[in-house]
C-alpha cells in the first residue's frame, strides 16, 4: 500500500482483508468494524494470521501497524523531582 494517509490505508487493506477471507475461508467480516474501535480488528487479524495464508498474515501486520499510536518522546517524571 502506497499512500501517505493512514485512513485511506487502513480502508484498503481492510478491504482487500475482506476479499480474501471471503475467499479463502468463506469468512465475510465487516470492513466498516475493521476502521472503529480495535477489539473487532484485533479478532480478524488473529484470523488472518492462524488461516495460514501468506498474504492474508503480510496484510494483518500491516493493519496492526496502522493501529498502534504513535512512540511519543519519554517525558521525565516531575514527582520523582525532590
């Protein structure tokens, strides 16, 4: 996936995702639930992964990437400041 915009990233791979579960395993999932809140992703990744298809396990890395937040420079805790 070539595109700058995670949004427009995430919806692709989802929808490619989609097809081939739908092909592979005969799983129909819902792209719209894939791009909310990550509890469902997080469950269709796992079957990405454990269906044993290689582009399906590239696909779910790559979507679970687009999830995790950003690193964020560590910040010094003040209130171990004396």
């Amino acid at each position: 996936m070539n595109t700058d915009d995670p949004a427009t990233a995430r919806h692709q791979i989802a929808s490619r995702i989609h097809d081939l579960l739908r092909r592979e395993t005969g799983q129909e999932i819902d792209t719209a639930l894939m791009l909310g809140p990550p509890e469902y992703a997080r469950a269709v990744l796992s079957l990405c992964r454990a269906c044993g298809h290689a582009e399906l396990a590239l696909l779910a890395d790559q979507f679970a990437a687009l999830l995790r937040p950003p690193l964020r420079a560590a910040t010094p805790d003040r209130s171990l400041r004396r």
